[in-house]
C-alpha cells in the first residue's frame, strides 16, 4: 500500500526474537525488542488480542529497554488453559519479566491495553513491590451487570470460534470491538493477519472462547499501589471520565491520567504516534533517579 507510513513499515520489520516460557502448565509464547540486559518493558494485549498488536509500538520503546510483548494464555500462540483468571495473567507477566531481567537489574514496566490494562492493576495490587511502574490503556473498570455476573459464574463455556472456509474469509471478518470509529487500515490488516490459524475445515481465530469468563475487573478489586501506576484512555475510549476517575482514586489518587485527543477504544489502532510518544514518556519518567 503506497500510503503507508515510512515509520510503520519500519517498526513492523525490525528484527525480534520469539521465546516461550511455561508458567503454570501452561506454555506462554513472547516477542523481544531491545538489548537483552536493559530494563524491562512488559506490553500486555486487551482480549482475544495477541502480542502483534504491539509491533508498530514496541520498536519505538527498544532504544533504552527490552521491551516483551506476550501472548497471554488462551490467546496468539500460548497454550490454552481451563478456565482463565487476571491473577494467572499477571503470574505469566511476571514470568516473562523475570525470563529477560538480568541480574541485579531494575524491576520492570508493565504496560496493558484493555483487559491487559486489568492484567497491569492485578500485577500492581498482587506484585507492586516488584514493579517500577503499570500503565492501564483504556481499561473500562466497572461493576458487572447482573446478567454478566450470572455468565461468568455459570462456568458455562462458550461454543467455539466459527471455522470459515479459507483465510480470505477470516481476515474480511476481522474488526475490533466496539467498532468506535475509523481505524488505520494498514495497522489493522497487520494485526488481523497474526490473529488467525488454520484448523479442520477452514480457518479461525486463535483466541479461546473461554477467556471472556476471566476478562473483566471491578472497582472492588483494585487496591492502592506500591509502585507507580498511570492512565491513559482514549478520547471517544471504553474508560470514560467517570471510570478513570474512579480507578485513580482506588489506586491513591496521585495517578497521571493521559487523554488521547480523538482516539477510541483501540488506540495503538488509530492514534498509535500519540500512544507512542506518551508511553516514551511515561517510561522515561518511571527510570528517571529520584531527586
């Protein structure tokens, strides 16, 4: 596509490294950017996401980190589990954090888009003291409606992903949720070709249905942080005014929050320049000595 963006197609074809580690059974698959001794960056997907998503934006962090993009269970290329929870994903953060630190070395950064955004808020409730910031992207923190409490506790699974007949037909499919307004569409066609896989009888998706019993998180189970935690939300995002609000003060209301002008929901999709100079910055800030 001849307007797509030097900077893009640059990003998406800088070398990185693919690794695995097993956390809890389960094998969980990554991607590295940077030199290996430097501090580490963990960048979490949102749901039915994979690690992909974060290949126009991690190339940018790599100059002064290493920077870890993972596929959580149940998604991309990680094995799947029996049920899923935000506790056993920030367990598998960790895990990939600890995989690429060298010894001695700073504690890491987690960054998480949407529901790895509540993947971020569970590691800084449950490990903040080994954290040196977490950053939550558009993260809609709210009550469940009584409906939704009910599902999730049924421990009903969810039919699987519809198989379609050829790749051709999966990727036409492909579109994020909620659709709030127009995306790159280079972006999105990079994003979309990593989201599939070929199984009997056609071509589906690579997410486990079940991951939606694990996916959500409320303002209850927050908790005030030990270690530095941020905002960012998208302008037309999921995380609106009041939710930020409410999240900054369960955290200890001294939290940055950072307004992505005329971005929604998925803003590594749309705006993802302005994700990446607030998130240069935001990790700058985090290994800036005190004093």
């Amino acid at each position: 596509m001849s307007d797509v963006p030097a900077w893009f197609t640059h990003a998406v074809e800088t070398p990185y490294d693919r690794r695995e580690v097993e956390v809890q059974g389960a094998r969980i698959t990554y991607r590295t950017w940077g030199a290996a001794g430097a501090p580490v960056v963990v960048l979490v997907h949102g749901g039915a996401a994979h690690a992909g998503w974060w290949d126009h934006v991690a190339p940018f962090l790599a100059t002064a980190h290493r920077v870890v993009a993972l596929d959580l269970s149940g998604h991309g290329d990680s094995g799947r589990r029996p049920a899923y929870d935000l506790e056993t994903y920030a367990a598998e953060v960790l895990a990939v954090a600890e995989a690429e630190a060298s010894s001695g070395e700073e504690n890491p950064c987690v960054i998480g888009h949407s529901m790895g955004g509540f993947v971020a808020l569970t590691a800084a409730r449950d490990h903040g003291a080994r954290l040196a910031g977490v950053c939550a992207i558009d993260s809609p923190v709210r009550q469940m409606s009584p409906e939704a409490r009910a599902w999730r506790e049924s421990g009903q699974r969810p039919p699987d992903n519809k198989v379609y007949p050829s790749r051709e037909a999966v990727l036409a499919r492909f579109r994020p949720l909620p659709n709030d307004g127009p995306v790159l569409p280079y972006v999105k066609d990079h994003v979309a070709a990593a989201s599939v896989r070929e199984v009997e009888g056609g071509w589906s998706w690579k997410f486990d249905p079940a991951i939606f019993f694990g996916s959500a998180m409320e303002p209850e189970e927050l908790a005030e942080s030990v270690c530095p935690a941020a905002l960012i939300r998208g302008e037309r995002g999921l995380a609106t005014t009041d939710i930020t609000s409410t999240v900054a003060e369960r955290l200890g209301g001294h939290v940055p929050v950072t307004v992505i002008p005329d971005a929604g929901h998925h803003i590594m999709l749309d705006q993802p320049v302005a994700l990446i100079a607030s998130l240069q910055a935001l990790v700058g800030e985090w290994r800036r000595p005190s004093g």
